[in-house]
C-alpha cells in the first residue's frame, strides 16, 4: 500500500486529495497545526482512515517527525497562507509558511531520507500568482515569473527551490503551477465562494447587497476535484517535471456574477453588487489564462468540469446548504 503524507489537509485541496488517494487505497497521513481545527471531522468523512499527525511548516523538527511517523512514498505540499487579499496585510507570516515552509519540508525530507532525496516523491504546490503581471498569454512552463503580491512572491521562492533541490541534489521534486480552482469546498473569503453564496443568500432573502472589489479581473478557473488528480499523476511520473495545470479559458469576475445570480432566477445582478475601494489590492493581477498542454501530452491530463458547470454546482450547493440553516 503507498504512502502519502500531506500538508494543508484541512483546506479545499488537501479534503479532495485525501479523498483521491483513499480512493486509490492509499495510507495517508494528513499534518494537522494548532490545536482543534473545525475542518478535522470533514476530513475524517472523506478519507476515515486517514492518520492526523500534529506538526507545523514553521518548525523543521515537527516535519522530521511526520516523515518518520509516516515513511511516506510521496509527500504533497499543499500548506499556505493561500488568501493573496491578506499577504499584504501579513507579509511576513505568508513568507515564513508559504515560502519558507517549503524549503523546510524539502530539509526534513533530506534529513529523513539521508541525503537520498530521490526515495520521496515530493509534489509542491505552485501557483499560477506567480506569473502576476502576465509576460505571455497563455501562460505556460516558460512564462517568465512576475509575481504582483507577497503571496505571489512567496510561492515563487517555494517554486524555485522545489527546482533547486531536484537539480542539486536529484531529489523528486515537482511543482504543479495550478491555474485558481474552486469547490463547493472552497473557502467562503475567495470570489467564487463569496459570490456564490452571496447569490444564494440574496435570492433567500438572507442578505441585500454583495460588496466586491475589483470587477474586471479574469482568472482561469477550473473544479478542485479534477486539478487534484494532477498532482497525483505528476508525481507518478519517472522523471521529475513542472506542468501547468488550467482549463485555458478565462473568465471575468463579472462572467462568475452573470452565471451565479441567473443561476437563483436574478438576471439584473447590478442591483445588488456594489464595489468598495477597500477591497481592491495594491496591485492586482488582471488576465490570467493558462495552457495545459504539457500536462495533456504527457500525464494525459483533461479538465473535466466546465466554467458554467462549476459556479452552478457551487450555487445549488449554496442554496442546499443555507436552506439546511447552515
Ligand atoms: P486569487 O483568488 O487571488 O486569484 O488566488 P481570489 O478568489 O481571492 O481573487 C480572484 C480575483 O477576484 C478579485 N476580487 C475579489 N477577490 C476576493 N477574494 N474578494 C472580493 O470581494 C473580490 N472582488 C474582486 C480579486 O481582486 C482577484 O483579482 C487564488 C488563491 O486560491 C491562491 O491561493 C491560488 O494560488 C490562486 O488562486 C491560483
């Protein structure tokens, strides 16, 4: 039976891999920081074998225990501070988790494995912020990096050094520079969550306006459960690479606005959107759009959920779970 340890179980990615790999009949064991997170008993309901270590991507010594505990085949770094909105406000905690956080990750492994880094498969998940403010569209694996935020910065220092260690010393580092990607599990403070439940709340009755910031950026944005797929295909891959994983299409936020309200029966969504300068960033990345076709040619990987698709699927679940009275 493989092994997988991973980091950041308790977020959107983390729940659906672990469901991934107990699917595939994998051991797992999931690094859990701080005490009592709520997220633990969602994560026992998809994956009930699952192992929860405690342990923390700010202290070296807690990861060279987890890789002992766990004897993983493969570890999966999927830790962050992952909201690009509060880097700013917390540039140096983003940097210490989501960059340094990783570099300790790749020591831990080296310490555990005795400098036999190649034993380990490590996957780390990169972002497609790292490319910022866009040199080439699409954006690809040779897309030069400009990042526009300290998260963005942050990944792109994590991103670099899952590099460095393969080159330095033959380890199997990975990076899957993941395009955004959403959930009925996705995080209530990120737009796609935020409209989609605010859709939903309004056609309830629940709440009156949505307030949002910048309305004319556009992502690239695909469904969680398919991009976690990705990364386990990367890592059973012989030979240690980096793949761009997006739909290649983009949307703006106003596109996600139309899809959501008319989902709820709201075709004039102006009514009840109003835009507030303090949610605007510093600096924000206005296009990104990805192509995947590294990772076609050779994982065999395809988008399977639709634009559409998804912000519908998010909506219903929306609407269910606020009829519940969650
Ligand atoms: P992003 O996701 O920064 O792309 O990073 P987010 O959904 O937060 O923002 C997308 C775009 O929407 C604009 N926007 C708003 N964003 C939020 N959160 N709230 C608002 O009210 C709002 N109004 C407009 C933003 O300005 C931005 O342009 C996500 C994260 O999951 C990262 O961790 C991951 O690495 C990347 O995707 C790929």
């Amino acid at each position: 039976m493989p092994r997988a340890l991973i980091t950041g179980v308790t977020g959107q990615d983390g729940m659906y891999l672990a469901e991934f790999l107990a699917a595939k009949g994998y051991e797992i064991f999931g690094l859990i920081h701080g005490q009592n997170n709520p997220r633990i008993p969602a994560v026992r309901r998809v994956a009930p074998s699952i192992h929860l270590l405690d342990g923390d991507l700010l202290d070296l010594r807690s990861l060279i225990r987890a890789m002992e505990t766990s004897q993983p085949d493969e570890v999966y770094n999927l830790g962050a501070i992952s909201f690009v909105g509060l880097s700013w406000r917390q540039a140096e905690i983003t940097s210490e988790v989501t960059a340094m956080g990783v570099l300790r990750i790749l020591e831990a492994i080296q310490v555990h494995t005795h400098n036999d880094m190649s034993r380990v498969r490590f996957y780390q998940a990169s972002s497609s912020e790292m490319f910022g403010n866009v040199h080439e569209v699409p954006q690809r694996e040779t897309t030069a990096f400009h990042p526009r935020s300290p998260y963005g910065v942050a990944k792109t220092f994590g991103h670099y050094m899952t590099v460095n260690y393969r080159e330095s010393y033959g380890a199997h580092a990975c990076s899957g520079i993941l395009f955004n990607h959403e959930s009925p599990r996705r995080g209530h403070e990120f737009v796609t969550r935020k409209v989609t439940r605010g859709a939903a709340r309004v056609a309830l009755g629940l709440q009156k306006r949505l307030t949002l910031g910048n309305l004319e950026a556009r992502r690239d944005w695909g469904f969680a459960g398919d991009y976690v797929e990705a990364m386990w295909l990367i890592l059973q891959e012989d030979q240690a690479d980096d793949y761009v994983v997006a739909t290649g299409e983009t949307h703006s936020i106003r596109d996600l606005l139309d899809i959501a309200f008319s989902r709820v029966g709201i075709e004039d969504w102006t009514r009840y959107v109003v835009q507030d300068a303090r949610l605007f960033r510093p600096a924000d990345v206005n296009l990104l759009v990805g192509d995947a076709s590294h990772a076609r040619a050779r994982l065999g990987w395809k988008p399977r959920v639709k634009f559409r698709d998804l912000i519908e699927m998010m909506v219903d679940d929306d609407l269910a779970d606020l009829q519940r009275g969650a």
